[in-house]
C-alpha cells in the first residue's frame, strides 16, 4: 500500500471516529435536554457552561439566562449556591464524585434533590469542569419522613407497653427475702416479651411460675397480661391453691377470653408453664406444668418432674383438661429449676444445634457443689451467651432456680 493510500486510509478512520463521537455528542445532549433531571456543567470557579431546561420549570427562567455566568450572579436562591459551591470545593479536594442531599427552593415551593457531583478531566488528567445532576427526591423523602413518624410513634408505643409489663414482673427484693439464693435470667427477645416469671403470696404459701406465652414482641407480651391476671384471679379471688386445678382454671380462663370455644374460632394461641407451690414451713412443693418440666437437684443427682403434654389453651386439645399435681418433699439442700423453651431451643455452638434439655440438666449437675448460688445466674448466662454466639435469638427466654 501506497503513501497516499494509507493516510486515505487514515483520514477516513478519523472522519468516522469523529462522526461517532459527535453522534454521541449528540445523543447525550439530546438526553439531557429531556431529561426530568437538572443537568449542570460549572467550571472550577462555578461559572455555569450548561444547563438542561429543567432549570425553567423550577425558575421560571430560561436556560440562557444562566450561561456564562458565575453562581454567585446566577440570582439561584442563596441556599442553592452555597451548597454547589461546597460541592465544587469538594470534588476539587477530593478528585472524585460527591453525593449530596439538599433543599431546592421553586417558585412552586421547596424540593429535595439527590445531587451527584461529577468530576470531568482534561488531557492532561486534571479536573476541568464539574457536572452537577440533580435529582427530585422529594416524594421518596415524604414517604420516608412518613415512615420514620409512623415507626417512632409504635416505638414509643412498645416502650410505653414495656414499663407496663415490667411492672407487673415479681419484686426480686421480696422474693430474694424468702429465698436468699435465687436467681431469675430473663432475656426478651424484642422490647417486650411473652415469656413472663409470676410471683404471689398467699399466707404460708408461695407461689412462682415461668410463664411461655405463644410468639414473642407485642402479640406474646398481650397474652402475658391475660395469663397475668388470670392466674391472681385463680388464687387472691377464687383461692385455689392447688398448682393442677390453677392450670385447669388457667386453661379454661385462656379458652374462654380468646373465644377458642366458639365455633369456627382456628386461634391457636396459648402458653406454656411451669407452677410451683412452696409451703416452708411444712418443707413441700406441688408443681404442675403444661409442656414445661420441673428440675430437682438433690445430692448431686437430678430427678425430672414432666409437664403434661398439652398446653394452656391453643383451642386443640379440649379433651385433656385435667393437669397432674405432683407433691414433692423438699429436703435442705435441695434446688429447683424450671424455663420457657426459649432456652433449650436455642440454636448456636459449634454445629449451630439447640442447647437442648440434657446440656441445661448437664449444667446443673456439674455445678451441684457451687457454694454461692446466686452465681448460677453468670452459669446459665455464660452457656446461653457462649452457645448463641452471633446467631440470633430465636425466642424470649426465662430460667428461674432457687435452693431451699
């Protein structure tokens, strides 16, 4: 190929890449003009080379009366200027886009535009103008704004209903009075929770329950309060004493407030308990429970008291009301321990497993000889810390333990 061959060659190369680019050109500037968005391209001291004629709709005035003026003479609102001036300073520090939120004022009132600062850069690799690309966010921020009104007012809401459910929680002080060693580790799930620990006096006897109500957070923190009531209804008003007859009487009271006797009611809700009833003076303790076991720890041996297998309530099991008292003679030394299911159910350790029954029976077992039993709490707390890990936890959580 000839010499003039290959700068015809060349020419022709250079035609069409100049031919593309200006298509392009062409296109871009085509987008921009139609584009919703206000499109600006400053200089390094704001004086404005272009800008899309989405700036009349939000002025009233045309694009050409902007051109070739600085910001600072353009007449936009001094609130708009301040802060593409902070904008240009910092894409100049910085050499890359910045990304802002700022008020807009209009003549038809005051817009929230999501700004995209755009450095552009010369031949030799330094910043040369900037493009601004504003965008109105102002229904989305509404909508936002809405949202975080709405989400605050059921925050204050939840923490409104926590200071009622931890008013009702048994007085640790009083309880601590009539058992030096005790402890109770309570974890809601969420703010509020459906398990709830229950306490009451009644002359000689005490009485004290870990309550597991169905869900968790608001739905199982309501049903706390109709189990709550029901049972200091059970006992201060009716005066049964006998830990089954409270659950039947329970049971009953559920079935009866949550309307499952009535036909076509499917809600399944209830709770799970665990009761005991401790007389010191006589050195015996009546248990009765619903899905909910009772642990003793009597030298250095565990024996298992089982919860019947039907819960309070759930509307399903109508046919086995009648829950088993068992009678228990205490000895000095002995330890009780009774929880919610949120405990064993945990998933977490090295196989992400649940606790489990037979590793809280474990624990207890090898901390029979723990002379301070207040510091079964750090125990418990420690395993169900440790096993959960950074996993979530799945349910609210309650243990109670107390040695006679």
């Amino acid at each position: 190929m000839c010499i003039r061959d290959r700068l015809n060659t060349r020419d022709i190369t250079e035609r069409k890449l100049a031919e593309k680019e200006s298509r392009m050109r062409s296109q871009m500037q085509s987008l921009s003009e139609n584009s919703p968005d206000l499109i600006t391209r400053l200089n390094k001291d704001g004086k404005i080379y272009y800008i899309n004629p989405t700036i009349e709709r939000l002025t009233s005035k045309k694009p050409k009366q902007f051109l070739q003026k600085s910001i600072f003479e353009s007449e936009l609102n001094e609130s708009v200027v301040s802060a593409w001036e902070e904008l240009i300073a910092d894409v100049l520090k910085n050499k890359e886009k910045v990304q802002v939120e700022m008020s807009f004022p209009t003549t038809d009132g005051s817009l929230v535009m999501n700004v995209n600062a755009i450095p552009e850069y010369n031949d030799d690799k330094s910043v040369e103008s900037i493009l601004l690309v504003s965008n109105d966010i102002t229904e989305r921020k509404k909508a936002e704004l809405e949202i975080q009104a709405k989400n605050k007012k059921i925050t204050e809401s939840i923490n409104y209903a926590q200071r009622i459910q931890v008013a009702i929680l048994p007085d640790q002080l009083r309880v601590r009075e009539l058992f030096p060693d005790y402890f109770m580790l309570y974890k809601p799930r969420d703010v509020v929770s459906g398990d709830f620990p229950w306490f009451v006096e009644n002359g000689d006897d005490v009485y004290i329950a870990a309550v597991d109500c169905t869900g968790h957070g608001v739905p199982g923190a309501m049903l706390s309060l109709i189990g709550y009531f029901l049972l200091n209804d059970i006992v201060k008003s009716q005066k049964i004493s006998q830990p089954g007859q409270i659950l039947d009487l329970l049971d009953s009271g559920v079935t009866r407030t949550l309307k499952q006797d009535t036909e076509g009611n499917e809600m399944k809700d209830g709770m799970d308990i665990s009761l005991c009833k401790i007389n010191k003076k006589s050195g015996t303790l009546e248990y009765s429970g619903a899905h909910r076991p009772l642990y003793q720890l009597r030298n250095g041996e565990i024996l298992e008291y089982k919860g019947d297998k039907f819960p309070i309530g759930g509307g399903i099991f109508k046919n086995q009301t009648n829950f088993t008292n068992h009678q228990i003679e205490v000895k000095k030394g002995d330890s009780f321990f009774f929880c919610s299911d949120g405990f064993p159910d945990q998933f977490g350790g090295p196989d992400n497993r649940k606790i489990g029954p037979a590793r809280i029976k474990a624990t207890i077992t090898d901390n029979a000889n723990v002379k301070d039993f207040n510091k079964m709490y750090d125990v418990f707390d420690d395993l169900f810390v440790t096993w959960k890990g950074i996993s979530k936890q799945m349910d609210d959580v309650l243990l109670i333990g107390l040695r006679f």
